[in-house]
C-alpha cells in the first residue's frame, strides 16, 4: 500500500509544476457558478420550484461545479496516451497492479485539485453567493461518504472506457460518449428532481447519479436519513459490480494488448 | 533446470485491412477483413541459468514481441512458454519481481522526478529491503558513474545517462534474468563500453541470466558467448558465436596494394569487393588452395606493393547468414 500511495504522491508533486493553472481555475470554477447561479435567479427567483429555493440550487452548483473537479473519469486519457505511445509496456512490467496505480496516481491529482483550486474557490463561491450548511450531521458525513463514492465510480467508468478502447484503439468516442452521459445523468447541470418523471427513472438506473446529484442532494437534506443509507448502498453496488465487469474485461483486454513501436 | 523455456511458440498479429482512398475508408467501417501476420513461428529453445545470450535477427525478425512475451506483457497466441517456472503473462506481477527489464527505446524512468528520487520510488515498487537496496543501488552508480548526475531531474539527462541510469534500475532489485531490448542503440562508443563491460560483470559475477537484442555485433562479442539468431520468426541459429563463424565464416578477405592498375583479375573463386584507387579488397571463397597460393598466382602475373588478411568479423559472418536467409527464401 505505501507503494501506491509513493504515486499519489509523486502526482501531487508533479502538479505543483503547473501552479500557474490555478488561477484559471479559480477563475473558471467561479464563473461557471456565476452562470449557472444566474440562471436559477432568472428561473427560480424569489419562489420555489418544485419545493426548491434560489438559496439551495446556488448551493447545489457549487457543490456540482467543484465535485466535476475531482473526479476522476479523465484517467482514460491517460491510458489511451500509453496505449498509443506503447508506454503502457513499461508500466505493466513493474510488479504492481495497474488500475490501482492509475487510483492512487488519479487520486494525487484529486487531491492537488482539493487543495490549490477547490477549498479556495469553496470559499470564495462561499463567501460571494452564499452556501446552505449541511442538513444534519448525518447528512454531512453521509455527504463525505457519498464523495468517495463519487470518486470511486467515476474512477471505474473511466478506466472501464480505457479497457474498452483495447477494442477500438481509440478512445475519443468513448469518454466523448461518457462525458455526455455525465453531464445529463449526473445531474450536475439539472437537478434530477426537474427530469420528467420516465427520465427520473432512467437516471435512477445509471449509476451517474452518484457523480453529482447524490453528494448534492444528501448534504440539502433532500434525501431523507432513512433513504439515505438505502442510496449509499444501492452506490455500493455499482462499485462492486464494476468492479467485477473492469475485472473480466481486464483479462480479456490483455490478449488483445498490442503494444506498439519497438 | 531450464530458466526460460519456449516451446513451439507463436504469436500473430491482426492486420486489419485498409482501403484506399475515401470511398476505401467508409468500407473499412463496415468490413473487418485482416490478416495474421506472424511475429513469432513455432520457436523452441531453452536458456540455463547464468548463461549470456544475445538474441538477434534483422527489423521484424520478432525481436521485441518474443521480449515483451518473456516479460509476461505480451500474450502468446500458441505453444508454451515458461520463464522461472511460471507462464509469464498469468503471473506478470510475481515474474516482474524477478526480471529486470529494459528497453533501450522506451524509457521506464519517472521523467519529471531526479534520479535518485526514481530509484527511491524504485525501492517500493520491488519492496527492497533497506540493507540490500544500499549495497546494489552503491555497486550501480560506481560502475556505471552515475553520482555525477544523480540529482538531475531525467528529462535533463544525455541518453548515454539515461540508459545507464535505466540498467542500473532493471539491477536493483536483484534479479535473476535481465532483458535488454536494444540497450546500446544510438550510445557513442565510451557509453557503449561502459555498459558492455558492466553486463559482462554482472553476469560473469552477480550470475545474472542475460538476455539481449541488438544490432551491434560487437555487444554479442563482448558479452554473449551464445546467440540465437531468428529471421521473419523463425529460428535460424542457436549455437556459440565461434562455432557461426566458423560455419559461415570460411571466406577471406584479402587487401591488396598494387604498384599500378592490374585491370581485370582473373583468378576463380576471387570477387573484387571494394577499390580505392590501387587499394583493393577481395572477397576469396572457399576453395581447395589457401589463400598463400591464390596470392601468389596474382603476385606472379602483377606488381603487389602489400597484402593483408583480414578474417571475417562477426558482423559480415551475421551478413552473409541474412543474405543466405534472404537468398534461400527467394528460391524456396
């Protein structure tokens, strides 16, 4: 284990490299909350929508607009550059297991994100638009545990898209593909309780949910305590059942590994 | 007990089909027609522990596919293949602890980490104790003269630097084969010396197994007393390096300086191979007279002002084996 965490370290250093990124991200995530938050005060205004206020869709996009940024669904760009670049041979031929080495080198990235552009920008959203406190303690923690489920999840669709494009030998598609699955189901742009109620059904059925409207919804206090825990566990199960998925493709992605040049 | 053994082993490759033109490319999205092509023919050979064997064929002779399977990272298509006792890709993990790999085109360093910081990371990824990591890591940069530059991240590195640095890596958690694909190509000599010299002692005193790709000859020379030479996949040569020579190698070249143009030489068995000006070398094929006697029928008809013999080195003896090859597989 201190191996893998050596590479989430080794990530976290190599960011500092780009610490002039922050500031564009300062920026980007403020405005992108800026916008979104301007769009529920035209919408919502001084009423409710559907039992909503202004004051807990402000507070939904900034826990949406700073979660997108610690995910970790991107790792398939990471893949399919070693696949193309055939780098991939020399990290399958350390004696260590390869997608947890993209986790803990991901989770180095996360965690340089938490710190240089995420607390920051908390604050600054925080302090400029205003930010609800959790529903309850309950809610809080269950609220950080819906986190690492967040990361989890998003940790396996992305490197399940990087297995699958062993097949396709291109990944662009695929994670384009997944970006958009993302964006609607997850339900970071639209709450999911706006969908149409056959919609509300689908996303229910992905497990996209998981990355944005879930952490959201609990720390509002819009999942009941006694839902709460059935949501975590339904989360669960997702992650076990990609995992077993990842697993089988895995072994036969292998045999079709090509590695290219030299 | 056999360290590598490989039996009938074979690997393809799919190559899809492309079409020509746009019309070409909207047909390959709906057609899937390839074809095999064959990396890897039913090779069969062994290695013992401790032996140096320099593996060696021409570009596409399977080189690399056949390192990459013993390294447990590329799946065979058929036959077996078992490298310390255990099918190489089922245990990828447990072999890559005790194989030490390296690609001379392909860098397995941290780019943006210093040296020494990549061997530290180094040190936890293989789990080397302490004490042991100490005593390796010392001998490495000693003969391999890395302190100099241990600091330096490796992207700053020369590649001469940079591949010492990587054989030092593949050393250091003690491992009992060590692949090198390549490890000399596009190094100038002295970088080249140095690395010979420390395989030839890591093998000759750590007992090393040492297997290695090139196109240097002069690496097989220095460091492998056998070689196994393959061409298109197939085996074509598993045996000592004096014992090729010796098959192939019964051909002379003799350089003769004549006093003035001797025009055309007509003696049989005799082929001019390269001239500059009144220095000219002759290839002189095996025959029933020595080569003493076929210099004298030419010394008695013209002026020679010097002669000298020059035995056949390693790599035209490798030279006339690839033209056989290539001669053969015209007429087969």
């Amino acid at each position: 284990m201190r191996t893998y965490v050596k590479f989430t370290a080794k990530a976290f250093s190599k960011q500092l490299a780009y610490r002039s990124e922050v500031w564009l991200r300062l920026i980007g995530n403020f405005v992108t909350v800026l916008i979104q938050v301007e769009i529920w005060r035209a919408v919502i205004g001084s009423e409710r929508i559907e039992g909503v206020t202004l004051e807990q869709m402000i507070t939904y996009s900034i826990i949406n607009t700073l979660l997108l940024a610690l995910l970790l669904h991107g790792i398939s760009g990471k893949v399919d550059e070693s696949l193309k670049s055939g780098s991939i041979a020399s990290e399958l031929i350390k004696p260590i297991s390869y997608p947890l080495f993209l986790l803990f080198d991901g989770l180095g990235n996360t965690l340089y994100q938490l710190v240089f552009t995420v607390a920051p920008s908390l604050l600054i959203a925080s302090l400029y638009f205003g930010m609800m406190p959790p529903a309850s303690w309950t809610h809080l923690f269950a609220f950080l545990l819906a986190l690492l489920l967040a990361l989890l999840i998003s940790f396996l669709l992305g490197y399940l898209i990087s297995l699958l494009a062993f097949w396709f030998m291109n990944h662009f598609a695929l994670s384009w593909m997944l970006g958009g699955f993302i964006t609607i189901f997850s339900g970071a742009f639209l709450p999911i309780w706006f969908f149409p109620s056959s919609w509300i059904t689908v996303a229910n059925l992905l497990p996209f949910q998981y990355m944005g409207y879930v952490p959201a919804a609990i720390y509002l206090g819009n999942i009941t305590t006694q839902e709460l825990w059935q949501v975590i566990a339904v989360g669960l199960g997702w992650i076990a059942g990609l995992l077993i998925l990842v697993q089988w493709l895995w072994t036969r992605a292998v045999k079709r590994l090509v590695l290219q040049g030299g | 007990m056999d360290i590598i053994s490989v039996q009938g082993l074979t690997r393809t490759y799919r190559q899809y089909k492309r079409f020509p033109g746009i019309m070409g490319s909207m047909r390959s999205l709906f057609t899937r027609e390839y074809t095999e092509e064959l990396a890897v023919r039913e090779l069969t050979f062994s290695i013992q522990e401790g032996e140096a064997v320099g593996y060696l064929g021409p570009n596409g002779a399977g080189k690399s596919t056949m390192i990459k399977m013993m390294s447990g990272i590329l799946v065979p298509t058929s036959g077996e293949l078992h490298v310390l006792g255990r099918v190489p890709h089922l245990a990828r993990k447990e072999n890559a602890m005790q194989i030490g790999v390296v690609f001379g085109q392909r860098s397995q360093l941290w780019w943006d980490l210093p040296v020494n910081d990549s061997f530290d990371l180094h040190k936890y990824i293989y789990k080397i104790p302490d004490a042991t990591f100490e005593k390796n890591l010392a001998f490495c940069l000693d003969m391999l003269a890395i302190k100099e530059f241990i600091h330096k991240p490796v992207r700053q590195l020369s590649l001469g630097q940079r591949m010492r640095v990587e054989i030092a890596m593949a050393l250091l958690h003690e491992p009992r084969i060590l692949f090198l694909d390549e490890p000399t190509i596009g190094l100038d000599v002295m970088a080249k010396d140095q690395i010979r010299q420390f395989l030839r002692t890591v093998n000759r005193e750590k007992k090393v197994t040492i297997v290695l790709t090139t196109h240097d000859m002069k690496d097989i020379e220095e460091i492998c007393p056998r070689m196994i030479v393959v061409n298109k996949g197939e085996l074509v040569y598993d045996g000592s390096v004096t014992a090729l020579r010796k098959k192939l190698g019964n051909e002379r070249q003799v350089v003769i300086e004549f006093r003035e143009e001797p025009g055309l030489i007509d003696v049989p068995g005799v082929t001019l191979l390269q001239e500059e000006g009144l220095r000219k070398t002759y290839l002189f094929a095996k025959s029933e007279l020595s080569v003493f006697e076929i210099v004298s029928q030419i010394a008695a008809n013209y002026y020679i002002e010097d002669v000298s013999i020059e035995q056949a080195d390693i790599e035209s003896v490798i030279r006339r084996l690839y033209q056989q090859l290539a001669a053969n597989r015209q007429i087969g």
